[in-house]
C-alpha cells in the first residue's frame, strides 16, 4: 500500500531534509575548526613567551645563575595556564625550575625547538640563545577542552533553533503557495 503525502508535505520534507544537512555539518565543521584555530594560537602564544623568557635567560644560563633564572621563571606566575617552567644547563641538566613537582616524569627532554601536545599538556621547548641551554615550559591546554565543549553545545542549540524555525517556515511557505495551485485544481 502506497501512502500518498501532499505536495506541501513533500516540499516541506524536501527543505527540512536540506536544514538539517546543513545543520549536522555545522555541527560537525564548525566547533573542531574552531578548536584547531584556538590550538594554534595558543602554540603561537605559548612560543612567544617561551621565546621572550629564553632571551632574557640567556645571561643566567652563561654565568651559571640558578637565582637569576628561578626569578625569571617566576614570571609565568602571570600566565594562569602555565604548569611548570625548567631552564636547562649545555649539558642537559637543570639549573632551574618553576614549579618542578608539575614536571611529567615520563618526559623526554628535547635538545632543539619543539612543540608537543600530550593529552591536555602543551609542552614548548625553545634554545636560549648563545649558550646551548634549553627552556622548557609547560601550558594546560584543559581550557581549550572545555571552550571546545561550550562551543559544541552553542552551535549545536543553534543548529536546533535554526533548524526548528526553518521547517516551521517552510511548512508555512509550502502552505502560501500551493494555496494558488489548489484553487487552480479545484
């Protein structure tokens, strides 16, 4: 038995099917695109103040000043995602650290520049200039987890709303014009 269904039903069908396929890739494109944007900056940001903080540690580093480089450490006291900072001698060991207990102890220690991303850990490791030492700096990338999340649950409430209201609109639309079409077959 074949069920027949109006052209308005069909028409309206038609374009909810189309809604919700733009939804579903909104929901699907727009919060991870987001998410890999806000990464990267967050990269970028992270090197620049790793970068910063190596050339101001070059001299405690030459002259062998764990002081010096433990009060530059400090300055990523300023910077609420910050984990741990450990500044390395030419020799791989350590001449400071900031917050030293928040160091992985499964961590491979990088002798060149790099970037890595472990879990919800950013780690940034940049040469201090002139002295073969290394800074390594730890960031918490756990807010760009839950900024992902609440960027999910916006576009998707969104995706919803639009969604709702479009095919409310085009059972409207179907309605006003296949009023003409009806009087016509009538």
């Amino acid at each position: 038995m074949r069920i027949r269904s109006s052209l308005g039903a069909r028409m309206a069908l038609l374009f909810s099917v189309l809604l919700a396929a733009i939804g579903v890739f909104m929901l699907l494109f727009f919060p991870s695109r987001m998410s890999s944007q806000a990464q990267t900056d967050a990269e970028e940001r992270a090197t620049a103040l790793a970068q910063v903080m190596s050339t101001a540690l070059g001299p405690a580093v030459e002259f062998d000043d764990p002081e010096n480089a433990s009060s530059i450490l400090q300055w990523l006291v300023a910077t609420h995602d910050a984990r741990f900072g450990l500044v390395r001698r030419g020799d791989g060991k350590m001449l400071a650290a900031w917050r030293p207990d928040a160091i992985p102890v499964h961590e491979v220690w990088r002798t060149s520049a790099n970037i890595e991303i472990d879990g919800d850990l950013l780690h940034v490791t940049v040469p201090i200039a002139a002295t073969g030492g290394m800074l390594d700096v730890g960031f918490s990338l756990e807010h760009l987890s839950q900024e992902r999340d609440q960027m999910r649950r916006t576009v998707g409430l969104t995706v919803l709303l639009v969604v709702a209201i479009g095919v409310l609109a085009t059972m409207g639309l179907a309605a006003f014009l296949l009023r003409p079409v009806r009087t016509l077959t009538k």
